[in-house]
C-alpha cells in the first residue's frame, strides 16, 4: 500500500518535470525508476527498494555524501515542487500565500512530530526554533536551565546569551553512553528548587546519541520543567512523537534528515505552551482578528502560527512539504529500519576494526550517525585523508572536545557505501 502511494507520488512529479525543460535533473528522473509495490514494511537490506530510493535524488556518484546531520540531500520531487513554484510566483509576482496551503503542509509537518497541524510553526531553521524558545520562556534571573556539553552551538548560543545578559544559570552534564538510566539520572542531580527548563537534544550531533526522551518526559513532568528538545538531528530520520515523548516545543530543521530545501525549519509547541513561550517577533500572520491602533486592540493567533510573521517563501514549504511526503510515503518506520542498520553495520565493522567509536553500542541509544576516532591521528588529518584518498563527505567533530570524525547516514545511502567507508578507515590506520 504504501509502496504504491510512492509510485503515485513520484509519478506524479515526473509528469510535472517534463514540462520543465530548465531543470537540469529531469532527465534523471525520467529515467528513475518506479518503486515496486510490495508489503507496507520494507527490509532494511532489500538492496533493490533501497537502490531505486536512491535514484531519486540528483545527488552525484562522483562522491560519497555522508553528512546529512550537516545538510540532507534533496529528492527530485522536492526540487521540482520548489522551482516549479518559484516559476510559477514570478510569472505573477505574487507571494502565493495561502491559509488553505500553509495548513496543509503543517499536516504533513504534524505527521512528522506526531502533533496537530495547530501546533507547527514554520522557521528558517532548528536555531530559529531554540530562539524562540529561549528567548520566549518567562525565565528571570537565577532560573536553572539544564543542558547537555554535546549540544550543537545552534542550541547553545541563544541560552549563554541569555545567561550573559540576563543571569538564567546554565548547568551542563556530559552524556553518558554507559546506559540510559545514567543520563537519567545525570539530569537529575542537576535538578535544583531554581530549575525552570531543560534543554536537550534527542539525537545529539557529537555522537548521534539517542537520548531517553520519554524518560526525561517524565523527569520533567514530576519536577514541573519545562521541557524543550532540539530534533535537528532526530526529525526525517526515526518515527517521533511528541505527546507521547510530553515535551513542550521541540524545534527541527527542514534541510537535514527532512530532506527539504535549504533555509526551512519547523517548530513544535504544544497547545498549553502557547501562552508562556511569548512570541517576541511578530507582525503580519502572527496575528489574527481585528486589530485598531486607536483601542490598542490586537489579538495573536491562537495557533503556533503566532510564530511567524512577515513575508516568507512559500516555495520553500512547498518543497519542504513534497520532501515530506517523499518520506512519508517510504514510511518513517522504514526509513528509520534503513539507516538503523547502516548505522549498526558501520559500528560493527568499525569496532572490529579497533577503532575508537564513540557512539553509543547499545543499539536503543544508536542512531544512523556514527562517530568514531584513531589514536595518533589528528581529526583534520584523517578528514582530509578520508575525503582526498576516497572522496568521503564527512564531517569533523569538535564537540565535546572529542576529535572525532562523524558519518551520516540516510536513505540515499547504502550498506556498499559502508563498506566502501570501513575499507578507507582501515587503510587510514597506515597514517
Ligand atoms: C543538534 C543540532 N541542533 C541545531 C543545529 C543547527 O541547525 P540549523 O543550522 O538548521 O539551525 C544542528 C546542525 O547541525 C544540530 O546538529
């Protein structure tokens, strides 16, 4: 079934290419072909689903592209829908904003978290979304805030300059990749009668780790936190659910693991927090109603779309929302089986190897990112090595101070790249 919903949706965006004489691509999606049309759940070593997948994107053999959690490649559907709609705006200069296709896409989008339509604000980026976050939260001075050191800077940057400016306390614990529990309970001896708010990431960039979100759900709810989560690196890789998961916001780009265009994120807050995270920067479709400069009347919207204000391009949602769909219609659970067990194999192979992973080996905490380092060697050294001897787009990890090398892997990967990976690594022990 949701094999051919897929040939449906890819089809479809073909007929449009061919239309389109100034996409370069075209070609090479007219030549892809369909999807077959088997059972709902896809094995994550049917090399022949998994190899069609892959030829939907544009995205060159000439190298190997292994850094998703910097930025996800794009499928042809998504680059059609964005240019063709681009075409299409310009012709009439219009914005081509409508209440009717923002909610539709945010459909799409709440299909992703797991939320309601209501609860999904469109942003550049995750960085947008932890500014709003942070800088919306009634948070005074001497408020704890608790994080992790392997956040990115995109979730750290706005908190310390809260803390510089407005004296929130910030406390940090160092991820534990012993056990879950562990980080669990790292949180929790944190926890103080000043706490207002934790901070985390599902997936962390340092090492793909996956936190116990849930659990820490929990944490929060009986210490009456609040609690936001950076999905940069979670959201269009693994099945989510954020009701399930009892976070308050929780803030994902749209050009990583989505595989939407570039400059799209989307945020999470839940229905009972839209009241307490102010919306700071407002301004036309934050609000709604009447408003009259006189009576000072003025009413923000009663949905997350509060968020959002001014102009923006809409033909970057449309792409983002084919991107979505392209994703749904593999199924996340799928795509989450995938790049699991490509995730699984690279630590395996590196393990026997002898090389130093530093992502988590138990395979609840594993992600599809893998970051492993070699003893005596320099991480900028290996990267060159790795991308001037084998053409590998990785991506250097300076978090945490680990010195390590991080590898990605989505759809468009394969487990022949994996090898292709495990092969460069163990020449590079000759370094
Ligand atoms: C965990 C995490 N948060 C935030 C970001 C920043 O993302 P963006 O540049 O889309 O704001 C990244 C980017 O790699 C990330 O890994």
């Amino acid at each position: 079934m949701k094999r051919r919903h897929f040939l449906k949706t890819t089809t479809q965006s073909l007929a449009g290419l061919m239309g389109l004489s100034s996409v370069s691509s075209a070609r090479s999606l007219d030549a892809s072909p369909p999807l077959p049309t088997i059972s709902d759940k896809i094995d994550p070593h049917d090399e022949e689903f998994w190899s069609i997948v892959r030829e939907h994107f544009p995205l060159t053999h000439d190298r190997i592209y292994l850094n998703t959690g910097g930025l996800g490649a794009s499928p042809y559907v998504s680059i059609h829908a964005l240019q063709s709609r681009i075409d299409e705006l310009e012709r009439i200069s219009e914005t081509g904003h409508s209440e009717e296709l923002w909610h539709s896409i945010k459909k799409k989008a709440g299909k992703i978290f797991g939320c309601d339509p209501e609860e999904v604000a469109y942003t550049r980026n995750t960085t947008e979304g932890v500014n709003i976050v942070c800088n919306g939260l009634p948070l005074q001075k001497g408020d704890e805030i608790i994080t992790s050191t392997h956040e990115h800077v995109g979730n750290t940057v706005a908190w310390l300059i809260r803390q510089k400016r407005e004296g929130i306390v910030m406390k940090v614990f160092e991820p534990s990749m012993r056990s879950a529990q562990e980080n669990i309970d790292r949180i929790e001896e944190l926890i103080t009668k000043k706490t207002r708010a934790l901070s985390i990431s599902h997936v962390t960039t340092a090492t793909g780790q996956v936190l116990p979100v849930k659990e820490i759900g929990n944490l929060a709810k009986a210490n009456n936190l609040w609690y936001f989560i950076d999905g940069a690196q979670s959201a269009g890789m693994m099945p989510l659910d954020v009701h399930d998961i009892g976070c308050h916001a929780y803030a994902t780009s749209g050009h990583k693991w989505l595989i939407g265009p570039k400059g799209t994120g989307l945020l999470y807050v839940s229905k009972d927090m839209l009241d307490v995270i102010r919306a700071e920067w407002v301004g036309a479709y934050s609000n709604t109603g009447h408003f009259d400069m006189v009576t000072g009347e003025v009413h923000l919207n009663p949905t997350a779309q509060r968020y959002e204000y001014g102009t923006v391009s809409t033909p970057l949602f449309v792409g983002l929302g084919a991107s979505i769909e392209f994703l749904l219609s593999i199924g996340m659970e799928n795509v989450w089986g995938r790049v699991h067990a490509m995730g699984t194999a690279l630590k395996k192979g590196l393990n026997d190897l002898g090389v130093e992973v530093l992502s988590p080996q138990h395979p609840d905490e594993q992600s599809s990112i893998i970051t492993f380092r070699m003893k005596n060697v320099d991480r900028g050294d290996l990267q060159s090595f790795l991308w001037e001897e084998y053409k590998l787009r990785t991506r250097g990890i300076y978090e945490g101070g680990l010195n390590g090398i991080r590898i990605s892997l989505h759809i468009y990967n394969s487990f022949n790249e994996v090898d292709k990976v495990l092969a460069a690594v163990d020449a590079a022990k000759k370094l």
